[in-house]
C-alpha cells in the first residue's frame, strides 16, 4: 500500500446515503492538504440530475472499497481502488497551523512501517484517468 497523503465536486454513495464534497486546490506542496466541504443529500441521484443539469458531466467513477480506523487523533483509511491499487491516508481537520498536523500524520504512517516520502499526491480520479489515456 502507498500513502496517498494528508488530506472537484464529487458525490459519494454509501449504504448510509450521499455525500456531496467539494475539495479545493492543494494548499501546500508537501502534502494533499486542501480545503473541504461536504455534506448529505437526501437523494444521491436528485443533486447528480441538479449537477449535470447545471452543464457537468461526469468524468469517471471512482469505486473504492474504504475502512476507517482511528489512531491517536487521525483517521487512517485504507482505501482499495478499483483498477488502480490500494492506498494509505492520514488525515486529521486542522483550522490552523498545517505543519504540527503534517508531522504527527508522517509519525503514523511510520508507525504502521510506510514512508512519508512515498506519498502519491494525484488523486484516485486522476490516476483512473492517466491509466485508462496509457
């Protein structure tokens, strides 16, 4: 498994329901901070009708088998993509200073024996998208 670090429009489907999340550009270049807003839709396919009406179109789907898990005061995910791989993220909100949260998620990912350094800053849809342009 790969880091793919600390962390466009996406509508994520669970058996809980729908989640609309908007992830803004990378705040900094060492990791995959950014900022984020997310919240529930009461229908999945309702706010993808809204969207596509409003001139989107979707890209790609991203299909993801996803555990969460808790360690210290991150979220550790391990994320199994289809027809792309599996991956590690630590990631923690912060309204502050960015670098004491990096450090401790770089202290985790050593901790469960992966390299900071090893991170894969492009996203599941973009790393998708490459493979299916190779």
């Amino acid at each position: 498994m790969r880091p793919t670090g600390i962390s466009p429009r996406q509508t994520r489907r669970s058996g809980s329901g729908a989640k609309v999340t908007y992830k803004g550009p990378l705040l900094e270049a060492e990791s995959k901070s950014r900022e984020e807003f997310e919240t529930g839709v009461e229908n999945g396919d309702h706010i993808d009708a809204i969207v596509q009406h409003l001139g989107f179109e979707p890209a790609a789907t991203v299909r993801k088998n996803r555990r969460v898990y808790e360690v210290r005061e991150y979220d550790v995910t391990l994320d199994a993509v289809d027809d792309v791989g599996e991956f590690v993220e630590v990631e923690r909100e912060t309204d502050g200073d960015i670098e004491p949260v990096r450090e401790g998620a770089y202290e985790v990912l050593r901790d469960l024996s992966l390299n900071p350094n090893d991170q894969q800053r492009t996203s599941y849809l973009g790393m998708l998208l490459s493979d299916a342009n190779e």
